[in-house]
C-alpha cells in the first residue's frame, strides 16, 4: 500500500483508515492555506519538539546555581541572561516547555472527555438527566473560572498536579454544552435509528456513534481554550500556588524576577515572552482550524 | 368636541383601549415572568456557587478545628471547639447552617486580618470597582471603534493589525504585563504612579465616602490628591481595560461583520448613503443591544482580571485580599472573596443574559 495523493483524496475509500488518513489531509492543505494558522502550528510543533529535546537544546542545567554568575544580562554565552541564582534562564525557560506541554496535555486528556461524556449523556438520554447534568454545568460556567481554580487549588494545597486537577475542574463545562449542542443534532438521525434497530446499547451508541462526531468541534474549542490554561496556569505559578521552585514555571519564573525588574528587567520579562509566543501560537492554529473544521462558526 | 362622542366611536375606542391595555399586560407578564426566572436560575446559581465553596471548605486537608485552637489543644478544648462549630453535626445540616450564614453575611473571622471577612470585604471592594469601572471605559471607548473599523475595513491591514491586537489580549499574561508597564512607566519614564492608590505622603488624608477615591477626593475637595489618584489609578486601569479591549473588539467586529452582509446594508449602499452613516446609522445601531452583552460580561471578566493586576499593583482591593488571604491559608478569607465574586459575577452574567432578552424583540418569543 502507498501512501499517494491520489489514494488519499479517493473518493471512495476502501477502508476506514483510508477515509480518515484523506480527511485529515485535506484538513491539513487547508490549513496550509491559511497563514496565521502556519504560524500557530510552526510554533506549536516548535513547543513539542523543545520540550522532547530539552537537554540538547538547552545550553546549561536547569537547576544548577553559580552564584558568582548571578543576574548576567544576556550575552552569547546566557542567551537570556541569568537568574538571581546564577542559573541560565534560556535553559529554564526551554526546560519549562516541557511543564506547559505537561500542564496543557493533562487538562486536556481530563477535561475534555470528561465534559464530553456529560454532554452526550445529558443530550442523548434528555428528560430529567438532561436537566440536572446542564443546570450542573450551567452553574460552573457561570462562575469566574481563575477564581474558581485559585479556591480550588487553596483547598488542595499548592502545587503542579493540584493546579492542573483545579484546571481541568473548572474548564469542563464548556465541552459538556458542545458535546450536548453535537449530540442533539445527531440523535435523531436516521444512521442512529439504524444501529438502535440493530439492538445497540445506549452505551455502544454514544460512545461507538455519538461521540466520534463531537470531535472535531472539541479539537477546535480545545486549541482555542489551550491559550487561557496556559494563562491560568502560569498565574497560579505567579500567585505561588502551581509548580513549586526549582520547577522551571514560566509563571513562578516571572514571579521571582518581579523583584528585580528595574534593574535586571531579563529575569522576569524573558519567560514572560516564551507564554505569550506559546499562547498566540495556540490563538492562531484555533482560529484556523475552527475556519477549517467548523465552517458554521468560523469567519470571525 | 371631543367628550360629545356618538356610540359607536365610543366603542370603538374602548376596544382598541382593551386591545391596548391587553398588550400592554401582555408585555408586562413577559417581562415578569423573564425576571422571575432570572431570579429563580440566580437563587439556584448562588446555591451551587454556595455548595461548591462549602464542598472546598470541607476537602481542606487542613482540620479547621486545630487551625482554631492550636495543636496544644487538650482532647476536652478540642472537642469543645468542634462542637462550638458544628462539626460534630451530619454534613446536610452544617450545609443548612452554612447557607444560612452565608446568607447573613457571616463569613467568619480571617485569620490574618483577625476581623470578620465581611467586614475586609465591604472596605476592599470599592477599590477593585474603581479600577475595573475605569477598565471596562476604556475597553468600551477604545474597543468598540476599533472593532467596527476592523470589520469596515476587512482583511485590509489595518484589520490584521487590529485582530492580532485582540489575540494578543488573549495570550498576554495580564500580571506579567502589570510588571513590564510598571518597569516602563513608572520606572523609567516616570510617567504614571507606582503601586498602591495614592502616593504614601497623602496616606490617610481622605476621608472614606464612598471607598473610591476619584470620588472621596473631590467630596473633600483635594485636587493635588486627586491628580495623584489618577496617575496611580491609570496603568492599572489601561492594562486591564486592554484585556477588556480585546474581547470587545473582536465581538464588535463579528457582530459588525453579520450586519454588513444584510441586504439592508446593499439596499442603504445603492441609495448613496454616505459609507460614515451606513456603518455608523445602519449596521451599528442594531448590535448595540448585542453589545451590552459583551461588555456586561467583559465587566464581571475585570472583576476577576483585576486579581492579577492588584497583586502586582499592591492594590488593596478585593484581588489583593484573595491572593494575600491563599498564602496565608486564611480560608474563611479564601472562601469570603470567592463567594463575593463569583456571586457579583454570577448576578452580572444573568442580568445581562435578561436584559438582552427584554430589549431584543428576537429572543423574547
């Protein structure tokens, strides 16, 4: 078997593999056509691959201090200067990747199914489970989310898993009203009528039917919300509640060069700027896939 | 003339009066029952907000017991402070109890503070509403011309740059943004006040009115003070307006974008209305209610933004309060703030949400 164009834009695929390889690749040359989102997905697959081949790419040790190298402005040696403690922050900052990528997948993997199950239950089942799943949600969503986590993370004490459970206990709601908004259209639809007729069980129709058609509006709404974990994330660093030192948190970064930013302005402005490009890179490649995957909601 | 009526017209007139008044009852039994909903979904909201705040009090690691009297505590003190507080009750109950608190507005005592947290709460908040009320002026006034000139001028560069302002306003961390523009404005150019409301000199002088000091200075008539307020009030207040501006923006630009495409829009177009009053007389005017929206939400969004901003800004508002209250583990405080503003954010959010049902004829059916 080989991989051509032309096997890929077949109109009628032989296997399901075939179909899902073609649609992602027609995904993927219309992303390409759509600069800001080439932008987003460079800097994303810039963000995987630093925090895979972080110790090759970081030119000193995260974690060791040479204090008679402390507060460096940056040169060719510290790209970025050093820390209060003489610790290279370039190599902190690309070590850090690998906590954001953490963070953001680990939200990502709890968060998402769980609000996508809640959805798909509360649309598919409607009636009185509808109700209280949705008034349950619906109560969540209107609530201020960073102080939500901050209360959350108060509770549990301080620290990066705890962070990322308050993270991820806040941001389900809004995949639970997608998935139920998804599930509505399609419970009704002749192909579920089929399998129903065939004896499937309710289980096997949400999660082998029902579920699969969520996705795409779920990847779109994730990339895009990805930027505000990374804030949430970092802010909980900043206030001292997330990653604990000598954990290289961008946000915890920023918070102890607060003290020395009118003199030595590298130690906190540095990290400041691999959140924002991260952040942005994620706005871009969510906007774009949304233009690509959801057509409906798209042209913003 | 007019009270020499002859029957018919008499009748005539009393019908259309009932069909009148009948509309007019119709009308008034819309909007009640949309405010009686509205207070029946915010009572269930609170509820939630006040069970989810009673769940993370009772998941603290901590036993609030021993946070109360000490570890050197004889078994006999422990046990009576455990009772003295409820906690040998069935959970149900202590919810009962809680709620009933909550509702009497007694938080507790804050452990740092050794005050009842209502009472820190009541003397921070004037300060977070200072600032998120300059915030949201300035994401209104800045914000909403931008978005409509973005979607008057769509895809040009000007639009591009505006967009990517509005991205930019999701990917900036805002505390980071508070250290660089202190850094900048304050450090080095001198331009704005540093952190705190007012310069420590005038500390004290102003007699609390209102809790805002805009206001309280010119009550008392300080115009030096005054202008001092100003200069610090305005970098937080612009860094957190630029968050606001952001998410304005870009709704402005969408919203602006639907109606540009209306056939009314081609229709004013071919009459040769000047391009100024077609966006400015046609298109704006049926967003607006759209927008009240936006920026409703957006203003309860400051509320919460403003916790960042004045934990780098040394505001003492209620931002300040929760950050400060979290490091010490004051958790009444922790759970007092949050309570305060999730439920002012919860009451904005609702009241918006029936507002727009009560002004846009579209969404009432």
């Amino acid at each position: 078997m080989i991989i051509s164009k032309q096997w890929l834009l077949d109109d009628a695929p032989k296997s399901r593999t075939q179909a899902q390889l073609g649609r992602l690749y027609v995904v993927c040359l219309q992303l390409a056509h759509n600069p800001l989102a080439v932008i987003g997905a460079i800097i994303i697959g810039g963000l995987i691959i630093t925090a895979l081949f972080a110790p090759w790419i970081a030119t000193h040790s995260p974690i060791a201090q040479d204090l008679s190298n402390r507060l460096l402005p940056p040169s060719s040696t510290h790209w970025m200067g050093t820390d209060e403690l003489g610790r290279d922050i370039w190599s902190r900052v690309v070590f850090g990747s690998q906590i954001t990528l953490t963070i953001v997948m680990l939200v990502a993997v709890i968060a998402a199914p769980l609000g996508l199950v809640v959805g798909a239950i509360a649309g598919y089942f409607g009636g009185w489970a509808d109700r209280v799943l949705m008034s349950i949600t619906d109560i969540f969503l209107s609530m201020p989310k960073l102080i939500l986590a901050l209360a959350f993370v108060a509770a549990l004490g301080p620290g990066i898993e705890n962070a990322i459970i308050a993270i991820a206990i806040t941001s389900w709601p809004a995949y639970a009203r997608i998935a139920r908004a998804e599930t509505l259209t399609i419970r009704n639809a002749e192909f579920v009528q089929a399998v129903k007729l065939q004896g499937a069980s309710s289980t096997r129709i949400i999660a082998r039917h029902i579920l699969p058609l969520c996705t795409s509006s779920m990847i779109v709404r994730v990339t895009l919300d990805m930027a505000g974990i990374i804030l949430t994330a970092a802010g909980l660093g900043f206030i001292g509640l997330g990653a604990q030192p000598p954990l290289p948190e961008w946000g915890a970064m920023i918070s102890r060069g607060r003290v020395f930013i009118l003199d030595q302005w590298w130690v906190a402005t540095m990290p400041g700027f691999a959140i924002i490009l991260v952040s942005l890179g994620f706005c871009f490649l969510g906007d774009g896939l949304r233009d690509v995957l959801d057509p409906k909601h798209g042209s913003e | 003339m007019g009270w020499a009526v002859n029957k018919n017209d008499d009748t005539a007139i009393a019908a259309s009066q009932t069909e009148a008044l009948s509309r007019y009852f119709a009308r008034a039994v819309q909007v009640g029952t949309a405010f009686a909903k509205f207070v029946a979904t915010i009572a269930v909201t609170f509820l939630g907000l006040a069970a989810l705040t009673f769940f993370i009090g009772r998941v603290v690691p901590i036993d609030p017991v021993l946070a109360m009297v000490g570890d050197r505590a004889s078994n006999e003190v422990y046990e009576a402070a455990k009772i003295e507080m409820g906690l040998d009750r069935p959970i149900p109950l202590q919810f009962v109890s809680y709620i009933w608190d909550v509702l009497n507005g007694n938080f507790g005592l804050s452990i740092s503070t050794r005050q009842p947290v209502i009472e820190d709460l009541i003397r921070v908040f004037p300060a977070t509403l200072e600032m998120a009320t300059l915030g949201i002026i300035i994401g209104i006034v800045i914000g909403v011309p931008m978005g409509v000139t973005a979607a008057a001028h769509r895809g040009s560069w000007l639009d591009q740059v505006i967009r990517t302002v509005g991205l930019l306003g999701y990917s900036i961390p805002a505390f980071w943004l508070g250290l660089v523009g202190l850094a900048i404005f304050y450090a080095r150019l001198r331009w704005t006040g540093g952190p705190g409301r007012i310069d420590v000199f005038f500390d004290g002088m102003i007699p609390p009115v209102t809790g805002m000091l805009l206001i309280d200075t010119l009550i008392a008539g300080e115009i030096d003070v005054f202008w001092n307020a100003v200069s610090h009030l305005v970098l937080p207040a612009t860094i957190l307006g630029f968050f606001s501006l952001a998410y304005i923006a870009r709704m402005t630009r969408s919203f602006m974008l639907d109606q540009l495409s209306q056939e009314y829009v081609t229709t004013a177009r071919v009459k040769g209305v000047p391009e100024f009053f077609v966006i400015w007389r046609h298109a704006f005017k049926p967003i607006r209610i759209q927008l009240i929206t936006v920026i409703s939400l957006s203003y309860a969004g400051l509320l919460e933004g403003s916790v960042m901003i004045e934990t780098i800004f040394s505001w003492p508002g209620i931002g300040n309060y929760l950050t400060t209250a979290l490091l010490n583990a004051d958790m009444n405080a922790v759970l007092g703030s949050t309570l305060v503003i999730g439920a002012v954010f919860i009451f904005i959010n609702k009241f918006s949400d029936v507002m727009y049902r009560i002004l846009d004829p579209r969404a009432r059916s």
